[in-house]
C-alpha cells in the first residue's frame, strides 16, 4: 500500500520560515543533474522562491512558536509504481487526489482549492547514517538506494488557501456533538490512510490484494487473535478464488489450441479416403 504520512519537517521544526526544507527538497536537483520544478493543485512550473514565499506569507495572527506548515511524504510501494510505469506524472495526479481526501478529511466543507500546498517529486532514496550498511561500510551516506523509490513531497500551509481559517492535520480535538466537532475540524488520520488507498484504486483502476490494503496492516498489527485468524481465513479464500478463476481462464484456450491442431489433421485423413 502507499505510505502517505505527515510529520512537521525533515529538516525539524516547523514553526519558522520553510526556506530550510525547501532547499533540503531541492537537493537531489543537484545530485541528478536535473531541475524538477514543483507543483499545486492547478500547475506543474512552479519555482523554490515561490513555495518559501507562499509559504512563509500564509501566516496570518499565528504566533512564533506555532506550526506554519507541515510535510506529507506519499510513497507508493513497487507494486503501486510499477502499475502506474514509474510515471512521475500520474505519481502528481494521485497526489493531487491526496489532497482533495486531505481536504475533506478536515470535515469543515473544504475542497482542495482551499488548501495551499506546493509538491516536487522526487525519484530515489539515499543511505543515511542510520542504515546498517552504512555502519557496516558497505554503502556510503549519501548513496542513492537500489530499485524504485520515486516519491512526492509536500509541504503544506496551516493556513487554508485564503490565509483565513487554521486547519491542522495534526489535531486531536473532538467536539461534544457532531456540530461541535465540525467547528474543530476534526482530522482523522487513520480514515486519512485509508482514503489515499481508495484513491489510488479508483484513479489507476488498481485491483488490490487483501494483504495490501491498509485494514489488512491494521488487523495483523493491532487486532485480537480472532479478527487476525478471519483475515488469514479470508487471504486463503482470495487465494484461491484467484487461482480457479486463472485456470477457468487458460483451460478454455487449451480446448481452443487441441480444436486447432485437430482440424489440419482431419483435413489430411479426408483426403487420404479420397
């Protein structure tokens, strides 16, 4: 499944100016030789100076110490990059999808134009200090990883697009009534994964395995013994639903290859009698 997850920055902390982790995302610019430009909900050109700046100025009446922006980091698996043929451009469209979800999770009657973001796609993952083969000497920090990683990163204001309302993926509020937690914005981020999955299913036409869909991840994770024993009861079934319905599909083309070889045959007998 697609690992979409928020967190305040790669760079620390987020109650400043996003210039830091801007030029932290261009980075790999430099390392491929390449100038991937950033893009919105709308455009595919958009420069470094404009993401600090739109940023940075869609701040209204927050304090010094308080979140200005956070980061969404959508990383689809190998599967998932291979269905949609390592194409950065549908890897934009899936994250444009992203938002809308990201948008209406807040449950305040957002869209995604209301939220201000900026994305660059980015196409590997390096060792750090804190991969084992970098401690053992086999691969040197920096060394760009084996296979496909590309991935896009967001950053995303606090602020909605209009620079009015404070919204914030990160909040644990809940109302007294349904009224209530609207005004609060409630922001499930569980039901956030899960809605990313759906998106990514419903864009690309994507047929999901059951052991990648993220309830799957959640029950073999946290669930009791009993719901862990359903699912491994209902991945077998799958299992083999899938497998009868591939041999229905080769056992007709079999039939239709013996007809083939048959015909000439009985041609040759005909005029043999003859």
């Amino acid at each position: 499944m697609a690992h979409v997850n928020i967190t305040a920055s790669e760079t620390g902390g987020n109650t400043g100016s996003c210039g830091q982790l801007t030029d932290y995302l261009e980075k790999e610019n430099q390392k491929l030789g390449k100038k991937e430009l950033w893009f919105d909900q709308g455009r595919d050109d958009i420069g470094p100076d404009q993401v600090k700046t739109g940023i940075d100025q869609n701040v209204a009446k927050l304090k010094k110490t308080e979140a200005k922006f956070y980061l969404i980091n959508i990383s689809p698996s190998g599967k998932e990059l291979d269905h949609i043929g390592n194409d950065p451009q549908k890897l934009k469209a899936f994250a444009r999808e992203v938002m809308k979800e990201y948008a209406e999770n807040f449950n305040k009657g957002l869209s995604e134009q209301d939220i201000k973001y900026y994305g660059k796609i980015e196409y590997n993952r390096y060792y750090t200090h804190e991969d084992l083969e970098v401690k053992q000497g086999i691969r040197k920090r920096g060394e760009a990883k084996e296979g496909r990683h590309m991935h896009a990163q967001l950053i995303v204001s606090r602020k909605t697009a209009d620079n009015g309302r404070l919204i914030s993926p990160m909040t644990n509020h809940r109302g007294s009534n349904a009224v209530h937690s609207q005004k609060f914005g409630q922001f499930d981020r569980l039901d956030f994964t899960e809605r990313c999955e759906k998106a990514f299913d419903r864009t690309f036409g994507y047929v999901r395995e059951l052991s990648e869909t993220f309830q799957y991840r959640k029950v073999i994770l946290n669930g009791t013994a009993m719901q862990r024993a359903d699912l491994i009861v209902a991945e077998r079934s799958h299992q083999e639903k899938q497998a009868k319905e591939q041999n229905q599909t080769v056992e007709p083309n079999k039939g239709e290859k013996k007809d083939f070889i048959q015909k000439p045959e009985q041609k040759q007998k005909r005029g043999l009698t003859r």
